[in-house]
C-alpha cells in the first residue's frame, strides 16, 4: 500500500513568509505527527493530530500550527518564517492508539532566505 | 521529560567488521523503545522496536537490538556489515504506560559509514 506522501519536497521561502505543507497518511491510519529535523536540534516533536483534533504538542512557537480533515490528510502551517525555522519536515501516520510504530514520509525541505 | 542518548556521532567501519550502536535514555517509566534508519535520501524506516517481553528484539536486515532496563539502555547491534548499511541511525523512545499520541523522542542520531 502506498505510504505517507508529503507535498511540496522542496521549498524556498523569505523571512516574513508563511508556508503550508500538506500530508497524506497510510490509508486506514487515523492519526499524523508532525517533526522537525535539524542538523543542530536533530528530530523534535511538533504536534499529532486524530480524527480532527489535536492530542498532543510540543515545544513550539504559536506560530507553528496545524490541522486535520475529515478524511486524516494533515497541513501544517508556519507563520512569519525565521530563518532558524529552515529545516526538514517530517510528517509521521499510525493507527493512532495511545502509543505504537510510526511510519514515516519522505519530508518537505524548507528553506527560509 | 524524556531524553535520549546516542554515544556516537559517526562511526567508521569496514565491510564484515561488528556494529554496535549504543543507547540510553532517561525515563522512569514504562517505554516502548525503536530504531529507525535513514538511507540517503530516503525516509525514516523502522528497523525493530520493543513494546514487551523478549529484551533481545530482532529487526529487518539481520539488526537486533538489547533492552536492558537496569541501564536504560537499547544498544542496536549488527555482527557483521555491509556496504549498503551505510545510514543514520537514531534510537527513539516513547511513553508507553500514558498517552503519547504520536510523540517519539530521537536521540541525536548516528552516522555510519561502511567502507568496502
């Protein structure tokens, strides 16, 4: 079965910007985390989403926010981009118990100038 | 709140020579502990995980990987390797006993590099 597909791959953006990226799960998961990967911070958890709402959250700025639809695809949204805020985004889909493997996307590349 | 520990930044190996990566991690809880791997310029695939039972878990590729709980430790290890394992390796952990709704915490990652 297909897995987790991310939109766009690769992004440039300029400070101020806001960008979206979208999210497809595994068909039949219900849930979706989001992470951030960076060379210095390395994988940090930004927020997972199940049937619409938000469970849980990391350590992020408001700016940093997301949703979900009805059918489980996923965006997130980052608003007045910095450019510490370039980095890898992961996209993550499972089953969407308390706790469990999570499968992951290729990720979209941010670049903020 | 949980933390997690890799002891290697990069490791240098030859084809055929052992691996072992070590882990640990800090949580006084009960956890569910996986390694992932990240070939270039692919996604994040998982290699084996623990959730219970047998602390010697066996994974893709001939990995396994040892959950000692009294060291908090999950070191994953390899006896012999190959060219193609060449990757990053990050040791993760999760919330098992609460409600961890899609949060793994990484460790920072290991670099190997498997020369021919």
């Amino acid at each position: 079965k297909a897995g987790v597909t991310q939109t766009p791959r690769y992004l440039i953006k300029t400070r101020g910007q806001q960008v979206t990226l979208s999210c497809s799960p595994i068909s039949g998961h219900r849930s979706v985390s989001w992470y951030q990967q960076t060379p210095g911070q390395g994988l940090q958890f930004l927020f997972e989403y199940f049937s619409e709402t938000q469970r849980n959250k990391g350590n992020f700025p408001g700016r940093f926010s997301g949703r979900q639809f009805s059918n489980s695809r996923s965006e997130m949204n980052v608003s007045t981009l910095e450019l510490g805020d370039s980095a890898l985004y992961l996209c993550a889909s499972s089953l969407g118990g308390s706790s469990g493997e999570l499968f992951f996307g290729e990720g979209s590349r941010l670049t903020v100038l | 709140a949980q933390s997690v520990s890799q002891h290697n930044h990069h490791v240098i190996l030859s084809e055929a020579a052992s691996l072992e990566l070590g882990c640990n991690y800090s949580y006084g809880g009960t956890v569910n502990l996986f390694w992932y791997v990240q070939y270039p310029g692919q996604h994040l695939q998982l290699l084996l995980k623990y959730f219970s039972g047998d602390p010697l878990v066996k994974g893709i590729k001939g990995f396994e990987a040892e959950f000692i709980k009294s060291k908090f430790s999950f070191n994953l290890r390899k006896p012999s390797v190959q060219w193609s394992d060449t990757a990053e390796y990050f040791c993760a952990v999760q919330n098992a006993g609460g409600t961890s709704y899609g949060k793994l915490t990484f460790g920072q990652g290991t670099i190997l590099t498997v020369h021919p």
